[in-house]
C-alpha cells in the first residue's frame, strides 16, 4: 500500500473519531453527524498531504512536523467557517490528527509513484467539503423561517438548566412579516422583542422593561442553520441593556436563547440570561 493511501485511510478513522469528540460540546452535539463527516475529510485532506510528503522526504520527525502544521491549518480553516469560534475545540485534536498521519506515512508504506488518483480523491472531497459550507450559509429569510417556526408557547428554565421555571410566547404577526417574542408575560418584567427582515437583514428590536430599546443585527457570517448569532446594532434609550446574544436549535422542539447585557460603561452586567425551553405540549 503506498504512502499516499496509508494516510488518506489513517487520516479518515482518526478524522472520523476527532469529529465525534463534538458530543462534549452540547452546543454543538445536535450537528455531530455533519462536523463528523467534515472532520473526515479533513482528516483525509491531511492524510494525502502528509503521503505526499512522506514520498518526498524521508524523515520521521519532519513528517510529524508537515502533517502537525498541514493539520493545525486545516483545523484554523474550519474555526474561521465557524466564524471564529471553538478554537480550542477544533485546532487541538486537528493539530494531533495531522502529527499522527506525518508519522503514520513515513513508518508504514512504500513510495510508490502510482497516487495520481489518490489525490484526485482528495481534491475532490475538498471541494466538496467547500460546496457543502456554503450550501450552510444562511440568508435573513432562511434565519425568519426558523424564527417563524417557533410559533407558540414554550415553557423551562432560566439562567440554567435546572433553574427557575419560566414560559415564553413566539407569535407571527402582521401577515407573517413579524415574529413577536414575549418574555416574562403578565409580570412587572414583561419584555417584547420583534424581528423583521428589512432588506438583506434579520433585525431584532428589544422593548425592555428597563425603557429603553436596544437593535440588533444577525451576524449571517456567524451564524449557521442551528446557531442564530445577534450584534448590537444601536440603542434608544439609556441604561443597562441587552447587547447581543444567540439563540440555538436543538431540534424542533427545544431552544436555548442566551442573551447578555451591559452597562452604561459597555461593561456586562451581570451573568448571561439563558433561557432553557422546550416547546410546550
């Protein structure tokens, strides 16, 4: 078996297993299956570099090295798509997935010159693993129609998982072209926020009890089809206010909503307001 291969087939069961290790970030676990396939072909990618290499120089140690830093930039690549986040997650066992390949192709394997179809293999899955990201990336219409399909009302916990319990209204309004979120209904902390698609744009405007009414933005480069990511935008009012915050899909049927505010000094105040809920029966 050739070196090339050796690694695109190393670099596939490890890729397979990196991937896998999503399961303890629940943030991320109701995605395992699309980041395991993802972490695969990045384990593939860096599997036929590191052949490629290995066919070239014949060292153990450089190998590590090569596949270390081949890995390392792939994994950097896929934090950037995320929209720079998990860095840590991600960099570290794709780091050691590319090290493990480096070495894996110059101890086992012969240089065979025979890898043109290896690495039209290799190209392709690339593509295809670029294809496949932007098929994820949404637009302000994709993100309304998740907001939309919460219509209804929802019940849990705030602050965390086991914490007070809480009800949450989601309502479509004015012909569909607003979604209407209740939070604390019928008590002295009663707040609205209304999000609306103005142009290229998912806006959510926030009617604090506080009095004043802070605008934020969707942030469609971090965003992806499970995760909504909102930015500050601007602010009517004064005070200590909502600034920006996400709301995360697991399912149709669950929500975890966490928003964060700050200060008058733009400082946060306080812990972050998360909102554990389920949809009610």
């Amino acid at each position: 078996m050739n070196k090339v291969l050796i690694g695109i087939l190393v670099g596939a069961v490890l890729g397979a297993f990196d991937g896998a290790t999503a399961w303890f970030t629940p943030e991320v676990r109701n995605a395992i299956v699309g980041i395991m396939i993802g972490s695969t072909i990045k384990g593939i990618i860096a599997g036929a570099a590191a052949g490629w290499f290995a066919k070239k120089v014949q060292s153990v140690p450089a190998g590590i090295a090569f596949g270390l830093a081949v890995g390392a930039l792939l994994a950097f690549g896929v934090c950037q798509m995320q929209g720079g986040k998990y860095y840590f997650e991600i960099m570290l066992p794709g780091s050691i997935v590319g090290a493990i390949v480096g070495w894996a192709t110059q101890r086992y394997g012969r240089a065979s010159g025979r890898s043109g179809a290896a690495a039209t293999i290799a190209a392709m899955l690339f593509i295809t693993t670029i294809n496949a990201h932007a098929a994820e990336k949404l637009t302000a219409a994709d993100a309304f129609a998740k907001l939309k399909a919460l219509d209804g009302s929802w019940s849990g916990h705030i602050m965390k998982a086991d914490g007070p319990t809480t009800t949450v209204q989601y309502r479509v309004r004015s012909g569909g072209s607003v979604v209407e979120e209740t939070l604390f209904g019928g008590t002295d902390h009663e707040m609205f926020t209304l999000y609306t698609v103005e142009g290229n744009d998912l806006v959510a405007t926030h009617y604090c009890s506080g009095g004043n009414q802070p605008t934020m933005k969707l942030n469609l480069a971090k965003s992806t089809p499970s995760e909504l990511v909102f930015e500050f935008g601007m602010l009517h009012g004064t005070g200590s206010h909502i600034h920006h915050g996400t709301i995360r899909f697991d399912g149709a049927n669950n929500v975890v909503a966490d928003w964060r505010w700050v200060d008058t000094a733009g400082k946060e105040n306080g812990p972050p307001k998360l909102f554990y809920l389920t949809r009610a029966q």
